[in-house]
C-alpha cells in the first residue's frame, strides 16, 4: 500500500492533466481533489489500527470482507474512488472498482501505478457505461459494496443488496441549503458562496444549491452574491485561473434547461451559453429567486451551475424551508449569534453541518456521510473505514 501511494504522489502532475482533460475540472480544482486524495490514502496509512483486539476473556478480531463491489461517479475521479479503494485493500479485501465513464482514463492510470507497486494483483476495474455497472452489480458475487451516484440509482442498489443480506455504503445526492441571518457577514458570505455554488459548474455533491436568506438584508445580500457572480472567471479549464469550465456533457446542459424551462421562480442570472463558449457543454451560472418550495428546481438536484435565492422571516422558517426536501447532505449557516448557530446544529436534517464558510471543509478523519436520501449505511472516512470494510468476530 505504501509503495502504491508514494508511485501515486509521484503521478500528480499526469494525473491532475488527466482530471482537467476528462471531465473539464478547472486546473486548480484537479489539483485541490488530487491533494485530497493523496490526504485520505495517507490517513488510511497512518490510522491502521490492529485487527485483533484483546479484552478481558476474548478478543475482537477484525476479518476482511472478501471482494468488494467499488462504483465511482465522475465528478471527483481520483479522490472518490481513493476515499474508497484505500481502506477496502488496507483491510485485506479485494476490489473491482467500476468508474464513470467520463473517468475511465483516470482509473486506468491508477490502475496501472497499482499493478506494479501492489503485489497479488488485489485491484481490478471494469471500464463501461451505466448499463455495464448495473450488469456487474447484478451478477457480481460481491461481500459488500460501496457505491456513489444519485439517489435513484442508490435506491436500485440498495434494493438488490438488501435481498443478498449483503452491506451496502451508499452516498447520494445532496441539495445542500445555505441560511444567511440576518448578522451575517454579507459581502464574505456572498463571495464564499458564489465560488462554492458555481467552481467546477456546480458539480459537486457538495454544492449549495439553496440559499434562504433573512428577509431583512435581502436585497444587499443579493447584490453582493450578483456581484460575486459577476466577478467568477469563466474559461477553459486548463487555465489556472479559471473558477468555472464547462460541465461534463451536453445531455448536462439539456437537463439544466429543462429544469429552468418550467419557469419557477425570476432569472437574475445566467440561463444560457456564455458568449464564445457554443462548442460544447457550457452553461452560465444561473441565479433563480424565490421559485415556489415545490418546484423541481428546489426539490431536486441541479448539479450544474444552478442555484435558487429565496427569504424566510426568521431563523426557525429558515430551518423548515432547508429541511423541505428529500435530501439531506449538507447544511451551513453564516451568523454570528451563538443561539441561531444551535438551532441550526440541533434541527436541521444533514450528515454535514458548516457554520460561516464555504465550500464545506471535508477533514479526511471525519464521517462523510448523508441523512434522508442522501445515503445509506455507514460514513465513509475516518474510523468508519475500518467497521465498513472489515466484520468484527468474538475470539474467547
């Protein structure tokens, strides 16, 4: 595993330039997941804690799964998939690890960089579309499986995996909220939140895609986020300075108009091709404000460069509105006062709470995970890899 990692490290700058040409990441966000990446197999590294612990009478012994089922979305091709396949062979386990498409050139070269530096050959990959990873998790004989990707299709995994008495990781979509109090830093938050919502299109599980606002600094907090809208640089994503490329298909783009054709809410911004960019999969950053709490583009994920503005009157409605859809991934909150910040902690529904930054810092030793829709079964990271890819047996 250390020899893998170190011949990994070494990759990073074919590795970034592989990213950026797969699935059109901004540079310096191929660089962000690559050092990400690196960051979550070296705590798999460091952390490794023994597979047999003694106590009083018995011991735990701690024993591999076997064969583990890997799906990988897109979006993040490197570090996801590491997050995944590091702890699955630091336990002892073998991997047959299915990529996106977009990133199947991506998991060839790691694939690759493993062939020579892992002995036993403990890591395969299947290459293929969405037809294939249904054909493989279907007639696969896997002990478990870990799986990223939309809510729907974690539902049809989930569902097949619950018949085999088999466990299943599954991390799904977010439509993550944002609440701006009304003491909030306004200029910070709306700078923050223009980069988080739009860097990489919007392509992220992690995304805001939601910000409800106090009513009482509405109209400054949107002329500032227009401002930061405004201010994003839009380009080829080879450019290190770029913040927002292209998104990764045109079939993105058609859903994204097809959302923002039923014509919930005002367009502020966006909702169109920048000009110059009609060679492929561009789209603007769109702003939508106050389309109704039922409407498609509040319910479900965009995932594309698309976020909604809307108000409530106090923190306890801001809370409701950010709990009124399925899913539950992330929810931050930007104020100062100490009681807003708690009742946030306390009652809004999302594996990961944020307070006065974004992105959402993801700590490699924290539990990745979702409430709701958003996933099913245990976190990834941390000390959680350890009960997801190994079972526990009592030795006396």
């Amino acid at each position: 595993m250390t020899d893998w990692v170190a011949a990994l490290a070494d990759a990073r700058s074919e590795i970034v330039a592989q990213i950026v040409l797969d699935v059109g990441k901004p540079f310096s966000q191929a660089q962000a997941e690559f050092d990400y990446a690196m960051a979550l197999a070296r705590h798999t590294l460091g952390t490794m804690e023994t597979d047999v612990e003694p106590h009083k009478g018995f011991d735990v012994r701690y024993a591999p799964l076997g064969v583990v089922g890997i799906v990988t979305p897109w979006n993040n091709p490197l570090a996801i998939a590491l997050g995944k396949i590091a702890p699955c062979l630091a336990w002892g386990n073998g991997a047959v690890w299915k990529p996106a498409l977009p990133g199947s050139r991506v998991a060839t070269m790691v694939k690759r960089i493993a062939d020579r530096a892992l002995p036993g050959g403990p890591l395969e990959v299947v290459l293929g579309d969405a037809v294939t990873g249904a054909l493989l998790l279907a007639r696969g004989d896997f002990d478990a499986v870990a799986f990223t990707g939309s809510t729907r299709q974690g539902k049809e995994v989930a569902r097949l995996f619950a018949d085999r008495a088999k466990p299943l990781q599954a991390e799904l979509g977010g439509n993550n909220a944002v609440i701006v109090a009304a003491d909030a830093d306004v200029g910070r938050a709306a700078r923050e939140l223009a980069f988080a919502a739009y860097g990489f299109a919007g392509q992220r599980c992690t995304a805001p895609r939601r910000i409800i606002v106090a009513e009482a600094i509405r109209s400054g907090f949107q002329g500032a986020l227009l401002d930061g809208i405004d201010g994003l640089r839009i380009g080829e994503p080879e450019d290190p300075a770029v913040q927002v490329g292209p998104l990764v298909s045109l079939e993105r783009v058609e859903s994204i108009k097809a959302t923002l054709a039923e014509g919930a809410g005002e367009l502020l911004r966006g909702g169109s091709v920048p000009r110059g960019y009609e060679h492929g999969a561009w789209f603007l950053p769109t702003l939508v404000a106050d389309p109704p709490q039922g409407s498609a583009i509040v319910q479900e994920e965009s995932f594309g460069p698309v976020l909604v503005i809307q108000s409530a009157r106090d923190i306890d409605e801001a809370i409701v509105m950010a709990n009124g859809v399925r899913h539950g991934l992330v929810a931050t909150i930007y104020s100062g006062r100490p009681d807003d910040v708690q009742r946030v902690r306390e009652n809004c529904a999302a594996g990961i709470l944020c307070t006065n930054r974004s992105p959402v810092p993801i700590a490699v030793e924290a539990p990745f995970l979702g409430w709701k829709q958003s996933g099913f079964g245990l976190p990834e990271h941390g000390r959680w890899d350890r009960e997801m890819y190994s079972r526990p047996q009592a030795v006396y």
